[in-house]
C-alpha cells in the first residue's frame, strides 16, 4: 500500500465532517469545487487526495455524499468501532471520557485508569469508574481495547507507553508533552502549539509578513 501523506489524511477527516452535515440537509451530490470552497482550499487539491483511493467521482455530477461517506469512512477505519481506554483521570482525561460525541464516530471509551488511590473508583459517567493502573493490562486483554490516550504527566508517558504497546494496544493520542518512543502509531495533541500558530497568523497579518 503506499504511503499517504498525513496531511491529505487529515483533510479527508475535514472532509467526511462536512460530508456528513451535507448528508443531513439532504444533499446527494457535491462537486470538488463546492467542497474545497467547504474547506478553504483548491478544488485540485481536494480531487488530488481523493484520487489516492480510486475514482469516486463522475464528470458533470461530481461526487454522490453517501457514496463518498462510505469510502472514507473505510479509508479513515471508522467503518468498525474502536475500543478505547484512557490513562491519567486528571482534567484532560476526564474531559475526553465524557467527551461522548467521539461515539458517533466509532470511538467507545471503555475504561479510565490512574495511579491516584484517591480517584480510583470515583464515577466519571454512568458506565465508567476510575480503574487502578495494576488492571490495566488484564482489561486490555479482556475487553479487546486497540486505542489508548495518554493523558499523564510527562515524566509517566514512556513507561505507560512500554505497557500499553506489550499490552497490544494498536494506536495512541498523546496529550503529554513528551516524544514517545515506541513502534506503534502515535498522534500527538498539544493545545499550546495550535494557540502559538493562530498567534503567529495574527502577527503576520498585523505587519503584511
């Protein structure tokens, strides 16, 4: 399979959620041209991304929503649910576990676990209660996670990586700022940095940089 760039990746996520708000007012066809005007880009861009996965579009109709959806959903792995747990029950990761719009998207959040004696067994929602780390390999096992979140102090991320990797998780978000060194994918999430770009674009349009 060759490699695709994340960016054309990312841009397919964009795509799928404007897709989806199309379907919903009950659209059935959109043209590269009315969907990179959705997005903020070229209408060459948007066909040459779409065009690493096969031809999804006809000349003079553009391109059927549903259909689109579909093979997205299937490019981006959305078409199945992932189970996911979350390590570190601070602010962050309560946060995400009651974040429940991420469902709707074949994300299930499973489990939440810290090393906090005192937030162990806290309630987080109606089906979820802060686990100890010591049962965090066990669940994995048991309840077939492949995503996990990594939403610890920086200082605890490597060695929570090393478990979750051994542990047969697939896929990590990381909100801990620190560079994880491990063999499966990892995406990073630092607020801070999308905070210093939107700033960078403020001061460039300021001085016409």
């Amino acid at each position: 399979m060759k490699k695709i760039p994340k960016p054309t990746v990312r841009r397919l996520a964009i795509y799928y959620r404007c897709l989806e708000r199309l379907e919903q007012q009950g659209e059935e066809n959109i043209s590269s041209k009315l969907l990179a005007q959705m997005v903020h880009i070229k209408d060459s861009q948007v066909r040459k991304d779409l065009s690493y996965f096969g031809n999804f579009g006809r000349r003079g109709i553009g391109y059927n929503i549903q259909k689109l959806l579909n093979e997205i959903r299937k490019i981006l792995g959305i078409h199945k649910k992932w189970k996911v747990v979350i390590i570190g029950a601070g602010n962050i990761g309560q946060a995400i576990a009651r974040f429940r719009q991420i469902e709707k998207h074949n994300f299930q959040i499973i489990g939440i676990f810290d090393t906090d004696k005192r937030k162990v067994g806290k309630q987080i929602t109606h089906d979820l209660v802060i686990s100890d780390m010591n049962s965090l390999e066990e669940f994995i096992a048991q309840n077939q996670a492949e995503i996990a979140v990594i939403a610890t102090p920086a200082e605890a991320a490597q060695s929570v990586t090393q478990r979750l990797e051994k542990a047969g998780i697939r896929g990590i978000i990381c909100f801990a700022p620190v560079t994880l060194d491990c063999n499966i994918p990892v995406e990073y999430v630092d607020i801070t940095v999308f905070f210093k770009t939107l700033v960078h674009s403020v001061v460039s349009q300021e001085y016409n940089i």
